[in-house]
C-alpha cells in the first residue's frame, strides 16, 4: 500500500496548517511524530494554529499528538489551554453518549429500529477514544416509514423541532439542551443518493459503547457515508459558505482514521454498492483527500483507479492549496461549482437531477401556495405561475435570481 502522489508539494502549505495535517490522525499512527516535532521547532503562530485547531474540531488530536510527541517545545501556555479544551471535550462527549444510550434504550423499547453513527460511535469506534473526535450532536438513522413515528416519541421526551430538512428533522430537548439529528435518508434528495435503510440495517454491526451493545454502520458502509457527505459539504458550501463548513478537514480525518481501523474493508463490496449507487467517483474523491492530505495509505487497486480519474488530482490539489493559501473553511469555495459537481458525478441523471430538483421546487405549488390564493378545479393550471409570483413577493426579486443564478450556474 502506498499513498497517492499529486502535484501539490507540502512545502506550499503553510506550517500551522501542515502541522494541523499531521495532526489529524488517530493515535494509533505514528508515523508523522518526527515531521510534528520539526514542524514545532519552526516559527508558529500557535494563537492561529489553536484557533484553527478549534474550527476544524482537531484540537483534542492536536493536543493528543503534542503531548505524546514535543510537550516541551510547545509554549506552557498554549500547551495548557489544549489541555483545558480537549479535558472540556471529553467531559462533553460522555455526557453525549449517556445521551445516546438512553435514547437507543427508548428507540429499542418502542420496537423502532435506529442506526446511530457519527458522534460517540465514530469516536469510538474509528478513532479508538471517545475523547478524541469533539461532535455536538447525535445522529440517528431511521427507516422512512417509521420517521414519524420516532419524531414523535423524541417530542413525547421533551424534545422540541428546531429546523426541519428535506431527508432531516433537527430536534433539542427543552431543558437538556440535547440536539438530535434525525435521519430519513443519508443526504437530501436533490442529492441523488439513494443509499437505503434496509441495505445498512442487514449489514450493521456491533459495537461496545461504554460497556452497552449498540448497533452502527458497518465499515463499508460508514466509508460511503463519509465520502458522500463529504462531498456534499463541499458542494453545498459554494456558495454561500455552509455554517460549520470549517470542520471538514476533521471529516476528512474520518475517513483517513477510517482506513486505518478498519485493515480488512471489504473494498469490492465498497466498489460494487457505489457502481449501483453512482459513486465511485466520490468515493474516489474522499479517498485522494484522505490520501494527498493525511498521506493515508490506499491499496494498489484504488490507487490505480484514482490515477486514471486525471480530474480528481486536480480537485484534490486545488483544495490542498485553499487550505495552504486561505483561512480555514474556504476549502474548495473558489471551485467552480458545475466542474466540481460534473467531475463527481459519472451518471448524467445524477449531474442533471439537482437542476431538475430545483425547477420542481421553483415552480411547482405547494399547499401553502393552493391556501394563498384558492382556485376553482377548472383553474388549478393557474397555480404553476403563482408560486414563482408568490416566491418572489415573500423573499425578493433580488434574493430569488441570485439563488436561481447559483444553482443553474454552479459559478462562484
């Protein structure tokens, strides 16, 4: 196994950010400790390298890796507020898991079958510390008939809806202040990706989570998510920038510690659910980030199907250098949103659907629209032109082209 070599040498990073690179790897690997203490002795801006350590949500690892490495090369000060703040992390990530448990418990009473991953799972499981991986909320996956159901029994618990998404609902206790991403679906629909429940659910596994069985995604299954969302935060942060778009570099993290966990992945099972879904190549894509920019390791086989995708080194490289160049978080904001989208896909009615999806949400009546303006049956053709009229009176001419503009051209 070796790791996939692109165009973008390491010295065009600048030293925080390659240290935060080296950094943002479990501790099982070792292999970066002699480049962690030569990056430590060379001038830093440790007030930026703890604040972007804190945005891309790799302080607790950045201190993890300091502490094992140069404790005394690190100023006392810094070194003892990285202490401080991965000490406050994992004081956060047990009581989110004693959380967790006790919704799984509840879910499971209910005879409702739930997928949790991210959070406390991922922590665990992938990064072999609940400490390690900081999350602020938990992520439960449910079958679309019984999302209903369970939003229900979350609201029966206190839980109150904060915002409500095409695959997603986002719900917070009223006095815990718990936040609970409820899933339908792994992505939106405009995404295209239909990853099923039932498919997951056969293939879930086990994982002893502070002494409780509960079930997760399994490897596999768990690298496709991490590779499409990943994907996703990256499309959907040009433009506008996504809230919390700064972490990615932390969920390309994931994917690299993933690899690492993980030594038997079933890679022709991975292959083969990804050809039926239409991933490859963001799967591909994922695995070059993990790759050029963790220097995580690749089996010849995927490294020589990332060889013959020319484009995605030029993608991979590009957002290499937005991180060396620009603050955290504008990681691939200056693409061009129809190459990035087009080079990702390799289906045409995947690259068209999200075009399409829109149209539809554009012009296609809603009940809200029907109540706004009531038409006899002979007439209800009428509506298709009232919804644009409606769209536009309620959020303006102006708010409503720059919105249409970005989504047809996919431009910066």
């Amino acid at each position: 196994m070796r790791s996939c070599a692109l165009t973008t040498p390491p010295g065009a990073l600048r030293p925080e950010v390659d240290l935060l690179l080296c950094c943002a790897r479990p501790p099982r690997d070792t292999t970066r400790a002699a480049r962690i203490k030569a990056l430590v002795q060379a001038p830093l801006c440790w007030d930026t390298l703890l604040a972007r350590a804190a945005r891309h949500g790799l302080t607790p690892l950045l201190a993890w890796h300091l502490h094992a490495t140069c404790p005394a090369a690190v100023p006392p000060a810094h070194l003892a507020a990285l202490r401080a703040a991965a000490h406050t992390t994992a004081l956060a990530n047990a009581f989110w898991t004693d959380a967790l448990l006790t919704l799984l418990a509840l879910f499971e009473a209910h005879g409702l079958p739930v997928l949790p991953y991210k959070g406390p799972t991922l922590a665990l499981g992938v990064y072999g510390d609940l400490a390690l991986r900081p999350f602020s909320d938990l992520d439960l996956l449910v079958p679309a008939r019984a999302f209903t159901h369970a939003t229900a029994l979350l609201r029966a618990q206190g839980f109150r809806l904060y915002r409500a998404f095409e695959a997603e609902s986002c719900l917070v206790h009223a006095t815990t202040r718990i936040t609970v991403d409820l899933h339908r679906g792994l992505v939106p629909p405009r995404f295209h990706f239909p990853l099923d429940f039932a498919r997951v659910w056969q293939a879930r596994q086990p994982l002893a989570l502070a002494g409780t069985p509960v079930a997760t995604l399994a490897p596999e299954d768990l690298l496709i998510v991490l590779c499409v969302q990943a994907v996703r935060d990256a499309w959907e942060a040009l433009p506008p920038p996504r809230a919390g778009s700064d972490s990615s570099l932390l969920k390309i993290g994931d994917i690299g510690a993933l690899l690492q966990a993980s030594p038997g992945l079933d890679w022709e099972r991975v292959l083969a659910d990804m050809r039926r879904l239409g991933g490859q190549r963001m799967l591909l894509f994922g695995l070059c980030l993990a790759s050029e920019l963790l220097g995580t390791a690749l089996p010849e086989a995927i490294q020589s199907r990332v060889q013959a995708l020319p484009a995605l080194g030029g993608l991979t490289a590009h957002v290499r250098t937005q991180w060396g160049q620009a603050a955290a978080g504008s990681v691939a904001r200056s693409l061009t949103r129809a190459r990035f989208h087009f080079a990702l896909r390799e289906r045409w009615r995947d690259r068209l659907f999200p075009y399409l999806y829109g149209a539809v949400l554009l012009f296609v009546p809603s009940d809200h629209d029907r109540r706004f303006l009531p038409l006899p049956a002979g007439l209800a053709w009428l509506s298709y032109g009232i919804r644009p009229l409606r769209v536009v009176r309620a959020y303006g001419l102006r708010r409503v082209w720059q919105h249409l503009y970005h989504w047809l051209t996919w431009s910066p």
